[in-house]
C-alpha cells in the first residue's frame, strides 16, 4: 500500500513538469502550423507597403469579389439559421418516423468533399444536367451565376446551426414550452418568448461559424463558378486567380482580409464561450 501510494504521489510530482513539455510542444506546433502561415500572408501582403496593398484591395475584381462573398454570406447564412434552428426543434421536442435520417442528413456535409457538393449542382442544373435543357429553354442561369454559388454555400454550412442547436435543445427539455402552452399560449409565442431566448447564444455562435466558413468556402463554389473574374469569383477564388497570375502582392492582399475574417471569427468565438460557457458546453455534451 506504502509503495502504490509513493508511486502515486511520484507521478503527481511529476505531473506538472510533463504537462509543461506538453503545453510547449503543442505552441510549438500550432506556431509553426498556424502563426508562422499567417505571419507570412500578412508579410507579403505589405510587402511593397501600404499604398501597393491599399490599391490591391480597391483594384474593381477584388471589390467585386468581396461584394459577392458578403452577398453570397448574407443569403446563405440566414437561412441556414432558419434551417437549423426547425431542424434542431424538430429533433429534440419531438418523436418522429425519420429522425434518424434527417440527422443524417445534417451531418452528409461533414462528410463528403465540398467540390462533390458543388459537383451535385452541376450535375443538376448543369447545361448537361437534368434540368440543364429546360433551365436553358427558360433563360434561367444557375451555373456560373450568383445563384448557383450560393446553393453550394447553403449545401457546405446548413450543419453548422443545427449541430449547434440540437444538443442543447436536447438537454433543456420541453417542459417551459408545455408549461407556457398549459397557461394559453400560442405556438409562435412560445417558440418567439421561450424557445428562442433559450437559445440565442448557441445560435449566434453556430451562426458565426457558419458565416466565416460561407465566406472562405472554396471548394464548392469553385466548381459552378466558372472563375468569371468580376463577375462569379468569390474572395478565396479571388485570390487563387491573382497567384495564379503571379500577382502576388493582390493575391495576399485578398488573402490578408480573409485571415482578418479568421481573427475576428476567433475574437468572437472566444468571447462568446468565456461569457456564456455553460449554455455552450451544454451543447457539446452529446
């Protein structure tokens, strides 16, 4: 008993000196893989200094390219929002034939590549498609147009909120909502007075990651965009069109505002977990 207890009380002395190590080598490894790539961007970007960056930012392509990513954000988002939040109160307020499917449904996203959620588009509404002859017929454009891009969007970011949602949904119950019900209230104040305010921290934070991956989402806009410079190409096709034509400088300018967006998602983040760190934590227990 003697030698377990001093073999116990050894580990424990040695516990902190190994945590140390522990903590050194993951900043170590997060330096080299995070910090150092994002010191670079930001060093290329004012490499020639601030006018040579300033002019990349206002040159008319990458204007037009933020332009479309805050549009393609701003219709994509929202209603992955109102997806989510019905989803995620279908899910954990009631019992249904299919509820399994629909949660599998949710997570198909998280597990295919997004140049296959794009690809799907193309196969659908495509001038090869399905619907190709008839989008044609009609002068609709869904392929290398705004449309088309925001579809693929809507397909890569839809489990953000509701995978957010569900679980915390899921741990508070339905008694309020049967309680509010009980003393008269109607379905949309309920959901309106006691649903939401219950959840408006965790939406926020799955509607914040859910914008910054719409707005650095390449692999899935890539594919029916069409790369029309000006015209289709979102900030990061942005910045693979101008390294590609080895202007350097633009295409790490570009890149420097979708880092800035990366900072500014993580400022958030963080904020948003140290201020409301039991209703988050709540949603990650399932």
């Amino acid at each position: 008993m003697t030698a377990a207890a001093n073999v116990s009380t050894s580990s424990k002395a040695r516990l902190p000196g190994l945590a140390i190590l522990l903590v050194l080598a993951s900043v170590a490894v997060m330096g080299v893989l995070v910090l150092f790539p994002l010191f670079i961007v930001f060093k290329e970007a004012f490499a020639k200094g601030l006018p040579t960056y300033l002019a990349a930012i206002r040159e008319p392509d990458a204007l037009a390219a933020i332009r479309l990513t805050l549009l393609v954000a701003a219709i994509a988002v929202p209603l992955n929002a109102v997806f989510g939040v019905a989803a995620a109160w279908c899910i954990a307020k009631f019992e249904f034939r299919g509820k399994s499917f629909l949660l599998t449904l949710i997570d198909l996203p998280f597990s295919i590549s997004p140049v296959v959620s794009g690809l799907v588009w193309v196969l659908l509404f495509g001038a090869q498609g399905w619907f190709g002859t008839w989008l044609i017929e009609h002068d609709v454009k869904i392929i290398f147009a705004t449309t088309g891009l925001v579809l693929a969007t809507i397909l890569v970011t839809f489990p953000f909120v509701a995978r957010e949602l569900i679980p915390l949904m899921q741990d508070q119950g339905s008694d309020e909502e049967a309680a509010a019900l009980t003393l008269g209230a109607g379905g949309f104040t309920t959901f309106w007075k006691i649903t939401i305010p219950n959840i408006k921290w965790a939406l926020l934070y799955g509607v914040l990651l859910c914008n910054a991956r719409a707005m650095g989402e390449f692999g899935a806009v890539s594919v029916v965009s069409g790369h029309i410079r000006g015209l289709t190409t979102t900030l990061p096709l942005h910045v693979e069109v101008l390294y590609n034509d080895y202007d350097f400088v633009g295409a790490f300018a570009a890149a420097s505002l979708l880092a800035s967006l990366g900072l500014v998602t993580l400022v958030l983040k963080t904020a948003l977990e140290w201020r409301h760190s039991g209703e988050l934590s709540a949603s990650r227990r399932h």
